[in-house]
C-alpha cells in the first residue's frame, strides 16, 4: 500500500492521479491532498478520498473550503502549509503536480523526510534539477517521473547504466501546428493553439505542446533524471502519440515504451513501482491500431528546442530563466498581448538579458526565476 500525499490534486494530473487511486484502492491511499485556490474542487476531492491533511495556498478560500467540507481534516495554508504537508510523516509519497516554484521546497522537505517523489511538475527538475538529483541520492530516495515521456524512459533503463545509452529519444505529438506553414504562424489564436491533437490537459501545457516548449523543457528534465549530456537527448515528432518515448543503447538497439495516451498509465507505474499492477486502462490493439509515423521537428519554424539545447547546456540559472519566461510568454499569449511566435521571441530575449549564476542555491535559483518574470514582463 503506497501512502501518499497528491499537491496539486484539483489539476489535469491530479484528476488523473485519482483516477489511479480508485482504480486501484488496494494499493494506494491519499493521505494529503493540496490545491492552490480551487477550494470547492478540494472540498470534493476530500469528500470523496477523506484524506487526514488538506493544504490551500490561496487562504482568502479557506472560508469556502470549510463550508463544503463534510468532515473536519486536518488544514494548512500558504506555501508554509505546503511544507508541512510534504513532511507528513505517514505517508511514504509524495506526488507533485503544481505549477511554477512552489513546489521546489516541499520537495525538498518531502525528500529530506525520506519520501519517494512521483515528479510531474517540470519545473523542479528544470530549475534545480542538479540540487534535487543530489538531495535525493544523499537522503537514499526515489525520484520516479510522471510525465509520459519521462517515465517511458524510466521503464525502458530499469535496470540499465547512464553509460549503456548513446541517445535518448523524446517523442512529441507535433501539436495542433505541425504541418502548418512558417507565415501562417503569426495568424494563429488561442483557441487554434488548445486545440492538441491527442491529449486533454491544462491550458499552459496545451500551448507548450503546440510552441514545443514542453519538449524543451522535457529536455532539460530528462537530462537530470537520467545523468545524461543534453546532446545525448533528441526529439523526434510522432502524431500518434501511442510511442511515449524511446531509448537507443550502445549496441545501437532501441527500447520503445507503447500505450494509448492516458496519463493514468505512467501515474499509475511511478506509484506502484517496481511493481505492475492490473487496471482497468484501455490495451493497445495492434490489429486496428494503424500506422505510426516518425518526423524531424521543425527547430527552425519552432526554435523552442535549440533555446532549451541552449540553456541546458549552458546550465547555471539559465534553465530557470527559460523556464520562467516562458510562462510569462503563454500567459501574455493567452490575454492577447503577443503573437503565438512572440512567445520564443520573448523568451529568446529573456535569455540573452540574463547574468547566469554558476553552481547556483535553491535562493539563487528563485531569484533568477523572479527577475526572469519582471524582465519577460517589460519587454511585453
């Protein structure tokens, strides 16, 4: 029985997550739920799940939160209830999915209480991928990826060195503009750019498939995770979506990871890791599944990746700069600010604006994450 604690429980992952812990009741249990400010999702949420501990960040809700509750958990607010709530010292978990910084410390508060981490934030791994990696490894956890690339990977290396792998292959959708021309690009609407091809999730997420930020990101995460060079690390566009991501070894042989595109089956393995567990998700067809196709990315007409190579190589603060503008970049797309190609142009210039920090602290690590947002917000 895995005990564990879900931040971020009213997002996409989140709901999935759930879907997993009722799936499968007998091998998990949620113990800690937190939501930023959606606090009558919560309240639904532990309803249903009866967690002993809740966390809202947002504590002008906690009003709300109180009136739909129907049972009297245990409540933490603000980024210092988040902490607390990581720390739990019952569970065994903890399972990050929320937006931004704020889960940089419970991580770490989580990890030096010898929890695993199931990981699907990018940005922990992104902007301080070097500080948790060594916490995790002098506390003896587990980091166990949740993002279907990553964790496609993780199953395709059990049991395999960093040294037996020449290339690690990222496999992208090609999102909703893949086949649309370089000119088109600057006509393209918000509603155009959610409309992905073959996953359901959040807004940010949807609009980083479609620039291929994500598999930027994606880049520098996996580099973290599985101690590899940036350039060990390519991304290959799969419309499909059905091959999550690919390994290549050093007798040039290749492992493929395949399933539908449900993130309930790599929330479900970093959860019950090492050990596979039956479902009730959907199995491949081979019969009627059709072709699968494989694609150069188009780098020059979405330069999202060579920024990504860019900053990953380069390190120091730069992944959170890039990572930090980028989200000032989407925001400002979604309100209409700037064109759908203005989000690379700004984070492009974010980045060439930035005094790295070599061998920064988790305090030097935010304050380059803060002056990233100030910087991408004036140049809007």
């Amino acid at each position: 029985m895995r005990k564990i604690i879900l931040l971020g429980s009213t997002g996409s992952i989140g709901a999935s997550a759930l879907k997993v812990v009722s799936d499968i009741p007998e091998r998990v249990a949620v113990l800690g739920m937190a939501a930023h400010s959606s606090a009558e999702k919560l309240a639904r949420q532990a309803n249903r799940f009866r967690p002993s501990a809740l966390c809202l960040v947002d504590e002008s809700q906690l009003g709300t939160l109180r009136g739909a509750l129907e049972y009297q958990p245990e409540i933490y607010i603000g980024e210092a209830g988040l902490i607390e709530l990581a720390k739990m010292p019952e569970a065994d978990m903890l399972l990050v999915a929320i937006v931004g910084t704020g889960g940089l410390r419970p991580t770490l508060a989580a990890i030096e209480s010898g929890k695993d981490i199931a990981v699907a934030s990018k940005e922990i791994l992104v902007m301080a991928g070097k500080t948790i990696m060594a916490a995790a490894q002098s506390c003896g956890v587990n980091i166990l990826p949740v993002d279907s690339e990553h964790n496609a990977i993780f199953q395709c290396l059990e049991g395999r060195k960093a040294n037996d792998v020449r290339r690690i292959i990222l496999t992208a959708s090609g999102g909703p503009f893949r086949t649309l021309p370089a000119a088109e690009l600057e006509k393209v609407t918000l509603q155009e750019a959610l409309q992905h091809p073959t996953w359901s999730m959040g807004r940010k997420i949807t609009i980083d498939s479609a620039t291929l930020f994500n598999k930027g990101l994606e880049m520098i995460e996996a580099r973290w995770l599985f101690g590899v060079e940036i350039s060990q690390i390519e991304v290959v566009v799969h419309p499909q979506s059905i091959v999550h991501s690919m390994v290549e070894f050093t007798d040039a042989s290749i492992l493929a990871q395949l399933s539908h595109s449900d993130m309930c089956f790599p929330i479900q393995y970093a959860i019950t890791w090492p050990e596979r567990v039956a479902n009730s998700l959907k199995p491949l067809d081979f019969h009627h599944l059709g072709s699968l196709d494989f694609e150069a990315p188009r780098e020059r007409d979405f330069p999202a990746l060579t920024l990504a190579r860019q900053a990953g190589e380069l390190g120091a603060t730069l992944p959170a700069v890039f990572n930090a503008a980028n989200e000032v970049a989407v925001d400002a797309f979604i309100h209409e600010k700037i064109s759908f190609p203005g989000i690379w142009r700004l984070v492009e210039e974010t980045l060439a604006a930035h005094s790295p920090v070599a061998n920064p602290t988790l305090d030097a690590i935010i304050e380059s994450d803060a002056w990233a947002r100030k910087e991408a917000a004036n140049r809007i």
